[in-house]
C-alpha cells in the first residue's frame, strides 16, 4: 500500500476515461466491481469526460452497488464544455454539478484539469480551500500544470495557509518521459506529492495489442493512440513482450510496474 493525502491506497488507480465511451454502463459498473473487489480504492474521473457521462455512470455504480465509502473518488474541472476554466463562479457550480452526476456529497481529490491563465490562481486556490473548509472536497491536486505555475501554487497557499495540494498528475509513460522527469519530478519529491500518472499505458499502445501501425487504424480510440505510433515506440513495444514473456506476463504489467519503480510515482 501506498498514501495519498492521509489515506492508504492501492498503487493502482482505475482511470474513467474510457467510461460512456468505449465502455457502457454495464462493461465499466463490471470493471468497478472487479476493482474494488480486488482491493482497488483510487477511482479518477473528471467532469469532461464524455461531457459528465463518466461522472454519471459513476454516480449509478455507487447507487447500486453502495460501495462510495470504499473508494477514494477523485474528478477534476475546468475542462467541461458548459463550464470551461476556473473562476471562482465557475469551480462552484463545476463541483456541484459533479457531485449531483456522481451521486455524493463529496470528492475525496479534485483536481485541476488544467491551468486557466485567464483566471488569477490565487483565485481559483481561495475557492478551493473554502470548498475543502465545507466538505465538499477532500484534497486537491494539481494535472497539466508547468513546473513554474506548480511553484507559483505552492507558493501562494504557504503565503496565504490555504489547503495544500497533496497529489500531482502529469502524463507519464515509457513512451512519454520529460515531461515528468524534468522539473516535476524534483518538484514533487520536494514537496511531498503523490504523482498519479496518467495515460501510463499510452492510450493502449504499451498493452502490446497493437504490434504495427497498421493495427491501429479503425480502433475506436485510433486518434489517441495515434500519437505515440512511431518505429522507435514499437520498439519499445517489442523489449515490452520479451521482458513479459520471460517473466510469465503481460506487456501491460512490466509497463505499469516500470512506472510504479519510478521516483515519486504512488499509483
């Protein structure tokens, strides 16, 4: 087990992403009950995935399956078409919205999705310590920022002794590195933050299911998948099935445990 916040987790968390989208409500409430069934607690979604449709199916898991208090629930906001960036106004009515989709009184993270430079950040951190101060929000984590707008966060909720964020999730992969182990890295580490990565398998591509470009063409996630698509990363994919086959695994597991090796990565 790992910790995020003040709470131990499993080092694997279940993205809902694919939720009311390439997975129904019937596949993705089978997947939930499989997770959580295994010992999974991490479940991480946001408000614009599928415009809230994710966040829905949530919601109707949880009333069928009365299993909220078993897992650590993390959205995020800013990115959903009726209510895009982080204004104050804006952040409210986000997480209202969110908590009436996924049927709770509460997020244990929220996450900004990502940074509005249209809205000063002290504003939109005031308005997340309040929402942490009423119980709507547990804990809060920082997705999609630059190093320098993360050094600025930390900055101004040690000046001002607003909530401060206890999680960090920037895209990270064997296929996509720099990005976290340039400055995130080290700021991380430093500041105590749990690294939640995402897109750790690269849309499907270091599962080892797609073995040639071609393989990919006509899959419904083939625009996502399409970015990471180069020789270099079928190489990649290659040593991925030799190392798993030697160990009596799956591709998708010597990936994510490669992750899970990685300095500050919790889940």
């Amino acid at each position: 087990m790992t910790t995020l916040g003040d709470r131990k987790i499993l080092p694997l968390a279940l993205g809902a992403n694919p939720f009311g989208w390439t997975a129904d409500e019937a596949t993705s409430h089978a997947v939930l009950d499989a997770f959580v069934d295994g010992g999974g607690t991490v479940v991480d979604t946001s408000d614009s995935y599928g415009a809230g449709a994710s966040e829905t199916i949530l919601g109707s898991w949880f009333a069928r399956s009365g299993r909220r208090d078993d897992v650590l629930l993390a959205s995020k906001v800013g990115r959903h078409p009726e209510r895009p960036g982080l204004a104050a106004a804006n952040v409210r009515a986000a997480v209202d919205d969110s908590l009436r989709r996924l049927q709770t009184d509460r997020l244990d993270l929220l996450w900004a999705h990502y940074d509005d430079p249209g809205t000063p950040l002290a504003e939109t951190l005031e308005t997340f310590d309040a929402l942490v101060t009423e119980g709507k929000v547990g804990e809060l984590g920082i997705s999609n920022y630059s190093p320098d707008r993360i050094r600025e966060w930390l900055g101004l909720v040690e000046e001002h002794g607003w909530r401060r964020p206890v999680a960090l999730q920037p895209e990270y992969s064997l296929l996509r590195r720099h990005d976290y182990e340039d400055d995130r890295q080290a700021l991380a580490l430093q500041h105590d933050l749990a690294v939640l990565p995402y897109w750790g398998l690269a849309s499907g591509l270091l599962t080892g299911k797609y073995r040639t470009a071609a393989d990919v063409t006509g899959q419904a996630r083939a625009g996502i998948v399409q970015r990471y698509v180069s020789p270099e990363a079928f190489d990649v994919v290659g040593v991925l099935r030799e190392v798993a086959d030697a160990h009596d695994a799956q591709p998708s597991t010597v990936a994510l445990a490669w992750l899970l090796g990685r300095p500050g990565v919790s889940a």
